[in-house]
C-alpha cells in the first residue's frame, strides 16, 4: 500500500510555492513599470496595449502548459496577470454597451483582463465616438451572433468611422428570464436587446405568447426597468438580476444551445502579423453584373479561405450596396497584400477595417 502524504506537510509545500509564485509575479510587474519607461523614453504617448504582443504571449502559454491545469485556465491566468502589469505601466480606459453587466461588459474584461476601467455607452454609435474623440483607448461591440447573425448597427457604423478592429473575443450567451413576478401567468411586458429577444423567440412564443416584447438598448436596462414593474419580465445575463436584485425565473431559454455573440475591438492601433489573424474590409461595387464575382475572384485564386461576408444597402442610391468580408491572414501577409491589390483595381471602394490575431480565449 503506497504511502500518503501528511495534510500539513502539502500545506507547508504550498505555502512556499505561494510564496515564489508572488516574487515571481512581482518581479514580472517591475520589468512592466520598466517597459513604459523605455516607451516613453523612446517616445510613445499613447497606449502601451498591444493586441498582437498579448495573443502572442497567450498562444505561448498555451503551448508551454503541460497541466494539470487547462490551456484555457492558464491563459486566463495570465491574461489577469498582464492586465494588472498593463495598468501598472498606464491605466487603460474601453467602452463598452452599458449599463453595468452586460455582454459587452464581460466580453471587455475577458479579453482586457479585471484591471481595465470599462466606461458603459449607451448605443453602439456612442463607444465609436467615445474612442475617435479619445475619451477611452479602446472600445468593444458586438459584431456577430450564432443565431441570429450581425449586427447592423455596428457594421453600418464602420462607413464612416476612421476606427480599426485590434482584436476580437466570443461569449457563450446564457439568456435568463428574470424580474419580481411570482409566476409567468402574471406577466404582461417582456424587456430585452432586440437581439436577445430573438436569440428566445420559440421560447417566448411557446411560454408567453400574449406578452408584450419591447426592445431596449441593453439588456441590463431591461432588468432595470422589470425593477420597476412588478407585471414585467427582463432577459438578460445573471449579473444584471444580481445588479437589480430580481428573481432568477427560467435559466437558459435562448432557442440555440451554443448561443455565442461575437465582439470586436475597435482603436486607433494598427496590429501587426502573429501567423493566426483575421483581416476585415469593406467593398463597394456599385450596381453592375458580375459584382460579387469581382470581389470573391481575388482570394479564390490565392487560396485565402473567406470567413464571413455580409451585404448591407450603401445608402448611396438604390439597389447599391457594400459587402463587409473577414478574411484569413494578415494584410502584411504575402498573399492576401497580393489579393487586396487587385480587388481594390476591381472596385469602386475598399476600405481595410484591420488586422488583428484571431481570439485566443
């Protein structure tokens, strides 16, 4: 029979592992205060973040773990420990859908880590002028979702924003009707982001048909606002009933299992090459034949495998409309330099959105 190890004994040899872990972690914070030494030495007087370093890093203590922790539970370690050396060096402001508890809110501190300061806007249109104006470094909007697809508001925002994607983070999105009723028999209004009543529209129609839905900003105004109506209901996450201290009714009533909505970053920062990117452009072709086979061509012919691409109206005249595309690769990559350069001869506007490492988390 093998022998067991005393209690006390693995408790001490934790301690000790404690404590080299903490100098470790302290000597890593030094040589951060030290980099934004030297960067503003150097001259730097923006952000020190840099979307493309921090995925490398993270990609690499993915490889370097050999457990019996996770990649993802180390990485997420170390993504908390680079946020607070990040703001050891210089705080980092990022907008994002507000109020308090949202997605958007925890895609921010998922992909920024819990030492950034998150500032809520209250519209799409509201983080993108937040960030061109330089009141917040950086700012997070939803762009995607499983379900029901994109977001217009933000792809539309992009037309005429001078604003570049530095980065991307997913959420798996767990709807939850909540508010003060006692049963669903006494609800007459259902509040939540347009969105989020889609991602439940069998679960609505089957549950409360007769109900009332009213889309809101967000879904945490939703929760606020079944905090004052003692006949209405909100969907949201669970920290918004948390926020607004509202009883948990039905959990997880979004229609698809793998519910996930899809973030972007959006700065002034232009990411360079890590080997495992995306890059997002818009193009218009005006109305003439063969438009989408001009646009598609370039990349079939050097083998770039075309992610997503989403046609929105122009508003520039009718039946005119402009294709939002998210390719593999990085615009500096070889090929992809190549295909861009001969889509732009090909139409009547090309606007590169960014380049930035594929989410990592």
């Amino acid at each position: 029979m093998s022998s067991v190890t005393p209690l006390s004994e693995l408790r001490d040899k934790i301690d000790v592992i404690d404590k080299q872990i903490l100098q470790l972690i302290n000597q890593r914070a030094s040589c951060a205060k030290e980099v934004a030494k030297t960067k503003i030495a150097q001259g730097e007087q923006g952000t020190f973040y840099r979307p493309d370093r921090e995925s490398l890093v993270l990609r690499r203590i993915k490889d370097l773990n050999e457990g019996p922790l996770s990649d993802d539970t180390a990485a997420h370690f170390f993504r908390e420990l680079m946020s607070a050396c990040l703001a050891l060096e210089k705080p980092l402001d990022v907008a994002y859908l507000g109020p308090e508890g949202t997605f958007t809110q925890q895609a921010a501190i998922k992909h920024f880590g819990s030492a950034v300061k998150t500032i809520p806007a209250p519209s799409i249109h509201d983080i993108f002028n937040a960030v061109e104006n330089g009141n917040c470094q950086f700012g997070v909007v939803p762009v995607e979702n499983s379900t029901e697809g994109v977001i217009s508001h933000t792809l539309d925002r992009f037309l005429n924003s001078p604003l570049k994607i530095c980065g991307e983070v997913e959420i798996r999105v767990h709807q939850n009707l909540m508010g003060l009723v006692n049963n669903l028999d006494e609800v007459t209004e259902v509040f939540s982001h347009q969105q989020s009543l889609a991602q439940c529209r069998h679960w609505l129609d089957n549950r409360l048909p007769n109900a009332k839905r009213t889309a809101v900003n967000s879904n945490t105004e939703a929760a606020r606002l079944a905090s004052t109506n003692k006949q209405a209901v909100a969907i949201a996450g669970v920290v918004a009933a948390e926020i607004y201290q509202l009883n948990l009714i039905e959990k997880n009533i979004e229609d698809e299992p793998n519910n996930t909505t899809r973030f972007i970053i959006i700065g002034k920062q232009i990411s360079s090459s890590t080997g495992k990117d995306k890059t997002s452009l818009v193009v218009s072709t005006g109305n003439q034949p063969g438009a989408l086979h001009k646009i598609l061509e370039p990349f079939a012919r050097f083998n770039i495998d075309m992610v997503n691409i989403e046609s929105r109206p122009s508003r520039q005249g009718l039946w005119d409309y402009v294709f939002f595309i998210d390719i593999d690769g990085h615009s500096e990559d070889d090929k992809v330099s190549q295909a861009l350069a001969i889509l732009n001869d090909n139409v009547h506007m090309l606007k590169l959105l960014g380049s930035y490492p594929k989410a990592v988390l």
